[in-house]
C-alpha cells in the first residue's frame, strides 16, 4: 500500500495539471495578440457610428453658467465605409470631408463592438466634474444589427468618474479615422 501512494501523487498531479497547461495553452495567444478576431463578424452585420466632440467652454452670465461650444466635430461612418467628418467652428461650419473606408476597417470597427461587449455597457452618460470650465465632450452613438447604443462622457481628465476602457478604445479607433482626413 505504501508503494502505491508513491506513484497515485504524481500521477494524479500530471492529471490535474493538464487543464492549467491547456487553459495556459489557450490564453498566451489571446494575451500576446491584442488584435480583435475578424471571425468576430459575419456579411449579416450591420453597423454605424456616429462621434461628436465638442471643445466646451463654461461661459458665466452673473447668476448661471454656460457651456458653449467652441468647436464641433461630427465623425458618420456607414456600413459600406463611406465617412462624413463635418466641423464647425466659432458657429462657422467648414466644408464637409468625405472618405471611403476599406471593408477590412469597417470590420475591424465591427469585431471591436462585438467582441468587446460595447453595446452592453450599463452606462448613458459620464458627467464632467463642475469645477471643470473648459474640456471635450464626446457622445457616440452605434448602431448594430438594430440595436442602438448611446453613451456621452468628457475626456479623462475632466471627471472623477470611472470611463470604460472600451469607451476610450473605441473613441481612438474613431479618432484615428479623423486623422486620415488631416
């Protein structure tokens, strides 16, 4: 008998670490290539964003405050790729710009939302801290397969409240298509 307990410890420690190796095995991939999979998304889907920023200024008036834009940028992006950026400053709006995105952008953009969760975020809206009198705004709207999300927030260094990081992932993807324009 004792002869036996000898050998049953490391057998039984080689069967209970082959589901740590393959988990291991599993996850050193999804954890070494932070790219989102294009398996994530099929020829069915759908999608649309719609980006506003806002440069914000708090104006007084003596008894209240304001917040007045400064400037405004509007980012479309349609299904088939095709881009609008629309600026408007000091209430003067510039020439809209217009692009094409290839397909392989589009379902990048498409993959992220999907795989990330972005549509089941529980948030609307992330307030600007009141001490703040000058700071950007920004509100995305996506649509995916019908189903719309929403959500508003300030940049980081304008609140107190926690931002999801997905939010700011998707916001520089976004911003990086505003930078092909420029």
């Amino acid at each position: 008998m004792a002869g036996s307990d000898g050998v049953a410890k490391p057998v039984f420690l080689i069967i209970a670490a082959i589901p740590i190796i393959l988990a291991i095995l599993i996850a050193i991939p999804m954890i070494i290539n932070p790219q989102i999979p294009f398996t994530a998304t099929n020829s069915d889907d759908r999608i649309s964003f719609e980006l506003t920023k806002y440069s914000l200024k708090k104006v007084s008036f003596g008894v209240t405050d304001r917040l007045s834009p400064l400037k405004s940028e509007i980012l479309t992006i349609s299904n088939d790729g095709a881009v609008r950026y629309m600026v408007t400053e000091n209430e003067h709006p510039l020439p809209e710009k217009t692009m094409t995105l290839e397909k392989a952008q589009v379902k990048k953009l498409t993959a992220l939302i999907k795989e990330t969760g972005f549509m089941q975020i529980p948030i609307d809206s992330i307030p600007a801290d009141e001490s703040k009198s000058e700071y950007t705004k920004y509100s995305l709207k996506v649509t995916l397969n019908g189903q719309v999300k929403q959500i508003q927030w300030p940049e980081v260094n304008a609140t107190s409240a926690f931002i999801p990081p997905i939010v700011t992932m998707v916001e520089s993807q976004l911003e990086s298509v505003v930078g092909q324009f420029n």
